[in-house]
C-alpha cells in the first residue's frame, strides 16, 4: 500500500489554516489574523484553539469589501 497522503487542492478545501487563505487570497498572514481576532469574524472556526478560515465565507466577505 502507497504511504503518500493525497493533498486536497486549496480551492476544494472547506477551511483554510492562516498560511493557506494568505495564499489563497494575497493577503498577509498578519492582516488575516487581526480580521480572524475580530468580532462577530464570518468566517472563523474554532477547533479548539486552532483558528481556521471557512474558504466560501471568506470569499464572499472579500467580493463584497472594497478596502480591507
């Protein structure tokens, strides 16, 4: 049996760690994490204390922003 672990595409992915939606967006690690410390953040999840991003959410929140 092969012991490589598929990886999911970032765009099939339903939650996003920081590093992956700083990618997946061009926005810095830092100013995602200050929106994901933010309340009432539409497109946070908590595990625990892992925070991750919900990737339609913060699609949606994004195409609606013109300045972030």
């Amino acid at each position: 049996m092969d012991d490589t672990i598929s990886k999911v595409p970032i765009h099939l992915k339903m939650t996003l760690t920081t590093k992956e939606a700083a990618e997946y967006s061009n926005i810095g690690i830092n100013k995602i994490d200050s929106m994901l410390r933010s309340p009432n953040c539409p497109f946070v999840l908590f595990v625990g204390t892992k925070k991750l991003v919900k990737r339609k959410e913060f699609e949606q929140y994004i195409s609606q922003r013109l300045v972030i």
